[in-house]
C-alpha cells in the first residue's frame, strides 16, 4: 500500500507588499530553515504582486519575485497570502486561488465582513482552508480560542478594544487632557492614524471585526451591516474628564451579545468601569474579553496592529495551513448551525449615564425622573453638581440600570424637551459593569 509523498516544496503567492506583506517576506525568507522543520516541507515564495513593481521597496524584498500580474501568480501557487486590503481586486483573485485548490490566508477584515460567505463556500467546495487569525486584533491570537479552543464551549458575550487608533486617542485624551483633534493628529504623527482616519475614528474598522467575531461566536452569519455602529469623533475632552470623576474610563468597544432573542453586534464608545481588566488597556494596544459558559471570563491582550504583529498572526495561519495541505486535512470552516436571529440595535440591553445642565432650582429632579419613570427606565445613581460658569444651572449626572437602548434613547429625548433642561451635554452607555 502506497503513501502519499510529502512535498519537497510548498509555493507561496503574496498579495501586496505593504508594511504588513514585507514583513511577511522578512520571515519567510530570513527563517526558512526553521520554518521547514515546523511544516515538513519548505515555504518558498513564488511572487508578490503589487500594483507598480518599479517603485522601491525595502531591500528585503526580491525585486525579481515581484509582479503586476496577480492573476496569473494566483493561479501557479499552492498558499496564497492576501495582505492588500480593500474589496476588489481582492475578492477576485480570493475566489481565483480557491477555484484553483490553494489554500487562502487574508488579513482583509472589511472583506470578510462583507463578502464571507461567498468566500467560505468557495473554500469549503475547494476543500481548502480559508484563514483569517490576522483579520482582527493583529497579533493577539483570538479567531482560533473562540472558533476552536471554545468550540465545545457557548459563548456568551464578546466585548473588546479591537481598534489600536482609537484606543491610543482617548488614552491620550485621557491620560494628557487632550482635546480630541490634538490626539488625533498625535497618532498621525506617531503613525498609528492613517492620513485619513475615517475608517478608524468613525467606528467602521472595528464594526467589520465586530461582525467576524459575532459570526464565530455565535455560530451565525453576522455581515458588517447588522453591525450598530457609533464613533468616538463626538468625545470631548470634558467627558473623559466627567468619566473620571465617576470611576470609569471611555473605550471605544465592539460587543457581540448571545441572547434567548438572538445575537446583537455594536461598536460605540462606552464608559468602561475603572476595576474592568479593559479600562487598563493603554495606548495603541488591544484586548478582547470573552464571556464563555463553561469556562468563564476570559481576557486576551496584545498588539493590536503594525507590520510585525499582524506578520505574525499571518505566519501563524501560514503554518497551520501549509500543514494540513501536506496532511491532506482541513482546517474548521464557517460554522452556522444556529442561524439565530439578528437583533435590531434597539433590542440592545446597556446603561446609559446621562450628563445634562439644567436650571438649578426645585422640582427639577422630580420632573427628569417622571419621564424616566414613563419609559420603564430606572434610574440607578443622580450626582448633581452647580456650574461655576452659570449662575442659576447646575450639572445633573444620570446613571440608568440596563434596559433596551431604544427605551433609553427615546428617554433621552423626551428629557431633552423638558422646559428645566437647558442642554443634553453628553450620552454615554455604561459596559463591563
């Protein structure tokens, strides 16, 4: 009886050399040895496309290797790593190497969360892996543990700091007293804002790995579109400061919930309490709190971006994948067994704290908290402060028990239009309590 025969050779195809894809090309050609030894077979990179192959690049990369015709090195490869970005033409050429029979690792986060299942029944009819650990939270290993270590396991709830732009800005804010603009252009300088940092700021890059680890979790196709979706643009510098003073600290959160009515994906900025493993989580850093049945609360931590931690989630699906290939196994696919439904964001269940100015006289209190009462929203804490800057008003600070955030949101309204509120100054749900 015959064996199949080990390969001599594994051919690598890389899609884009950016700060990610070089680092990429660094290990795999200053650590070859030692990456045959953990396959059984050597890695060797057949080519790396790119859009202009005559703009100079770091020495590291092989000037030789590089082309402009990724189609064609798709094709030709058994492992396909695809660090580009973007949609098109990285769906394309995904679908191009599955169709082929290689195996496919993506650090696309935007794709998956928007083009996934067509990505991962292309894969599963090709029966080859389709890879992804790089897509969220750079090197912190975090899609393996939910979709295999806790595969035996019911998830709960995922709540994590999976943007390192954003957490680096209101750590700014909050550790300098920066005013938000300040603290951008900060992470610009130091590199950890792109020019235009939209995709950041505004919660959307943090929406997208909401909606993957939803998936995973949940067992549930969750696309970037049922993902409610809240940036930190309209923080201030005075609300880090007021959450201070009540014990918490403001982290711009993705929160994948498992309920009897179904699943629910956000991303918002969220009052986190100071004694919360995530409040200290600092700079550009990323940390994933994952609430599991059997196995409790448990807390991932790491580098969250930048071309060595993502490298290195990379290379991690490089190896597992270049292994299965040479066992003729297969790695586990898209799970959707349980098709729960997805909830509308009002079906949410948080707390809000609520910091309103209004006219500091009596029966202020009584008329805010009739309003709350007609919502079946209970209040759990009011703290009143006078306002040095205006005689006559006083700062009220209003902290909710949990409830629906379409309860809460339509309290909030209604108070606004009370005759004794003179502004709405901020409205921050409260998580991790």
């Amino acid at each position: 009886m015959s064996t199949p025969q080990t390969p001599a050779v594994l051919r690598v195809a890389l899609l884009g050399c950016g700060v990610v894809g070089t680092q990429v090309v660094r290990i795999l050609t200053e650590h070859t040895d030692e990456l045959t030894a953990r396959v059984g077979a050597k890695l060797e990179l057949a080519g790396i496309a790119v859009r202009d192959a005559s703009v100079k690049r770091d020495p590291v990369v092989p000037t030789h290797l590089l082309t402009e015709d990724a189609s064609v090195l798709v094709r030709g490869a058994d492992l396909v790593v695809e660090v580009m970005g973007g949609i098109e033409p990285a769906k394309t050429l995904i679908l191009e190497a599955l169709a082929a029979g290689a195996t496919v690792i993506t650090a696309n986060k935007a794709l998956l969360a928007q083009e996934g299942p067509a990505l991962y029944e292309a894969a599963d009819a090709a029966g080859v892996d389709l890879s992804f650990e790089a897509a969220v939270a750079g090197a912190i290993p975090i899609i393996r543990p939910i979709r295999d270590s806790l595969a035996g396991d019911r998830v709960k709830r995922v709540l994590g700091i999976v943007n390192g732009t954003t957490n680096y800005v209101l750590d700014q804010m909050t550790k300098h007293g920066l005013d938000f603009g300040v603290a951008v252009k900060d992470a610009q300088d130091l590199g950890y804002a792109e020019a235009d940092p939209t995709a950041d700021v505004e919660g959307h890059d943090a929406a997208a790995k909401a909606a993957i680890l939803a998936s995973l979790a949940f067992h549930t196709r969750v696309s970037l579109a049922d993902v409610a979706c809240e940036g930190i643009t309209a923080v201030t510098a005075e609300d880090v400061a007021w959450a201070a003073k009540s014990g918490h600290v403001i982290k711009l959160l993705a929160i994948c919930e498992q309920t009897d009515a179904g699943v629910s994906a956000r991303v918002h900025p969220a009052l986190v309490p100071l004694g919360h493993p995530l409040s200290t989580v600092g700079g550009a850093f990323n940390a994933v709190f994952v609430e599991a049945e059997n196995a409790g609360p448990l807390m991932f931590y790491g580098q969250g971006a930048g071309g060595a931690p993502t490298a290195s989630a990379v290379m991690g699906d490089l190896v597992s994948a270049a292994r299965n290939r040479i066992s003729g196994g297969k790695g586990a696919g898209e799970s959707t067994y349980a098709d729960l439904a997805i909830l509308d964001a009002g079906e949410s269940i948080t707390s809000y704290q609520v910091r309103l100015s209004v006219a500091d006289k009596p029966g202020v209190l009584a008329r805010i908290a009739e309003v709350f009462s007609a919502n079946e929203v209970s209040i759990e804490t009011v703290t009143q402060a006078p306002r040095s800057d205006r005689a006559g008003a006083a700062y009220l600070i209003v902290t909710t028990h949990p409830g629906k955030e379409a309860a809460l949101a339509q309290t909030v309204r209604q108070v606004a239009d009370l005759d004794v509120i003179e502004e709405v100054m901020s409205v921050l749900r409260v998580e991790g309590s």
